[in-house]
C-alpha cells in the first residue's frame, strides 16, 4: 500500500509540474498558428501530445487501442464513450483524430489543464442548466460545421462502480440535426486504474479502447431520440467484458 501511495504522489506531481512547464507551450502555439489555423488543429495535436504522457510513462497502464480506423477521415462526427475514471480523458487523447471535447463547465476552471481547455475552444456545459445545454448543441453544430469531430461522455459523469449510467439523448440528438456518423467507442480498465472519488493509483492494470463501426446518418434517421440513444448505448456494452450489456438492458 505504501509503493501505490508513493507512486500516484509521484504521478500527481508529474501531472503539476508538466502541466506548468507545457501550458506556455500551448499560449505560444496558439498564438503562433490561429491566424491561418481556425479549427486550432496544430493546439489540439499539441494538446493529445501533452495528454497522452500521462499514459505512455506510465508502465502500470498498458493502452490498448482496436479500431483507430473506424474513425472517418474526411468527415465530422460525433464520438461518444461510456465514462470511468479521470484517466478516460487521457487515453481518449491517444486517438489522435481532431475533436472538440464537451466538458462541464468546473474542468474549464483547473489552472492550466482546464485553461488549456479554453485555449482550444472545447465546449463548455453547465449541467442541470437548460440554457446551457441548448447552447453546448449549438457550439457542437458549428464545430462540426466546420470539420472537427465532438467528443461526449452520453452518461454524463463517471460511473462510481464500473458499470455504464443511462446515455443522455443530447449527443444523439446533436447526430440527427447535424446529419453526422456516430462513432461509439467502448472504455475498459480505467476505473480499476484509478476509481472516481479516489486519488489512489491502483496498481497495474490494461486499458483498452475499443472504436466500434461508426454508425451513418442514413441508419438512424427514420429513429426516435430514444431508440438511438439506447441502441448506441447497447452497441458499447456489447463490446464490454462481462455482463455489461445485461446489467443495462435492466437498468436503463
């Protein structure tokens, strides 16, 4: 207990003191390239870079990635994952496709990752705010608009025991008015690598990511909001070990 101790203070510090030193990076990158850069491409990739350290220099948390071309090259989508740990936001950024995150509001605050957050223009959400939902729909349209994916966690916060929450319909309901593919992406090992509420690294553990066919405009658009939240949501937990996709069919 003493050695997972030492190492997430070590983790954690790593975490600060990086972030510091690569957050002028970022004011510099962005003030060099958005002249002639509008979608902030060059920041985004910088930014994955800076996120994905996390886990590369982590040796207790092998990333595994299936699927990384079921990601459309040439067209807008939107991206949506069940949602773990805070080290779902790290691997995610190993995609390396270009996207606007949809955060609540409180990660924009974090000194440095949450202005790093700003500096890319990701979109914010202040949940349980009407008007700030509709606004999020609408920031996502004109980013998908104009070429970059939106990446959403459709359950809305972090699982505490593992197991997928009920999607909320906002993503998919952004699919159907921007006529745009889904992509739905499954997550596994990252709540046994660090749990919600808990600083704790938890030793070694495999982390995969699963990017599922992406799911075209063409096949949902006769759907209801609710028929494709729900068929997305079962598409992820069928990719899941275990029970998962029971354990849904009862809960959601």
């Amino acid at each position: 207990m003493l050695a997972l101790h030492i190492q997430s203070i070590a983790f954690w510090t790593f975490l600060v003191l990086s972030s510091a030193l690569l957050f002028p990076v970022a004011v510099l990158i962005r003030a060099v390239t958005a002249p002639f850069d509008p979608r902030l491409v060059a920041l985004h990739r910088f930014t994955s870079f800076w996120a994905s350290l996390y886990t590369r220099l982590n040796t207790a948390w092998p990333v595994t990635i299936e699927g990384r071309e079921n990601i459309p090259r040439d067209v807008a989508c939107v991206l949506v994952s069940n949602q773990e740990s805070f080290v779902d936001i790290l691997v995610l950024f190993r995609l390396s496709t270009q996207f606007k995150w949809v955060s609540k509001i409180e990660n924009f605050r974090v000194p440095l990752i949450g202005w790093n957050m700003s500096l890319n223009r990701y979109i914010k959400l202040v949940r349980g705010n009407r008007e700030s939902v509709l606004q999020m729909m609408r920031d996502c349209e004109v980013a998908l608009a104009s070429g970059s994916s939106v990446m959403i966690f459709p359950e809305g916060t972090r699982s505490v025991d593992g197991h997928m929450r009920p999607f909320k319909p906002g993503a998919f309901e952004i699919a159907k008015r921007a006529r745009c593919p889904i992509v739905p992406i499954a997550l596994d090992g990252t709540a046994r690598a660090l749990p919600k509420r808990g600083y704790l690294l938890q030793g070694k553990h495999s982390i995969r990511i699963r990017v599922l066919e992406p799911i075209w405009p063409a096949s949902f658009a006769n759907l209801s909001i609710e028929e494709l939240t729900e068929r997305v949501q079962a598409r992820i937990a069928a990719a899941l070990p275990g029970d998962e996709a029971q354990r849904i069919a009862r809960t959601g």
